[in-house]
C-alpha cells in the first residue's frame, strides 16, 4: 500500500547528487531517512543511492491508503519547483 509524506511549510530543500552516472534512472534504491524537528529547527533528510534530499520544514505527516490522489488534494499544499540553472 503507498504512502505520501506531506511536508508542510517547507522554507528550504536542498538537493545534492550523490551518484552522476545513475541520475537518469526512474528509480533509487531507499537507504534512509531522519525526520529531523519540525517548527524549522532540524531540516528531513531523505537518502538514496543516487541523492540527498533535505527540507526544512513546519509540520510533517503521513498519508496511507487506496486513494491517495483524494487525500493529496486535501493536504491544499503549493508545490514549488526549483530548477539549477546551468553555468
């Protein structure tokens, strides 16, 4: 069953690559994540084989179940894209 987790209030992500050569793959393998604290006092940090992901963040909370389309549009959360600009 899926599983979404729904940071909100999100102030900064960072992302950094930790594999160049597998970055076009459609999938990475899980190898942990710490929560860190919420209120924007300690960022989430998601790791795979390929790359880090960091987020300070407000609140935080998880979602399961069949319909998880329903319940992501309940959360009313803005999603922000972030582009690198190549230099």
């Amino acid at each position: 069953m899926p599983y979404v987790l729904a940071f909100k209030d999100c102030r900064d992500i960072g992302w950094t690559v930790r594999d160049e050569e597998e970055v076009g793959e459609l999938e990475a393998e899980f190898l942990g994540i710490s929560l860190g604290e919420p209120e924007h006092r300690k960022p989430a940090v998601i790791t795979t084989d390929i790359f880090e992901i960091s987020i300070l963040y407000g609140s935080f909370s998880i979602h399961k179940g069949e319909d998880l389309n329903l319940e992501i549009a309940e959360l009313e959360t803005e999603v922000l894209v972030s582009q690198a600009t190549a230099v």
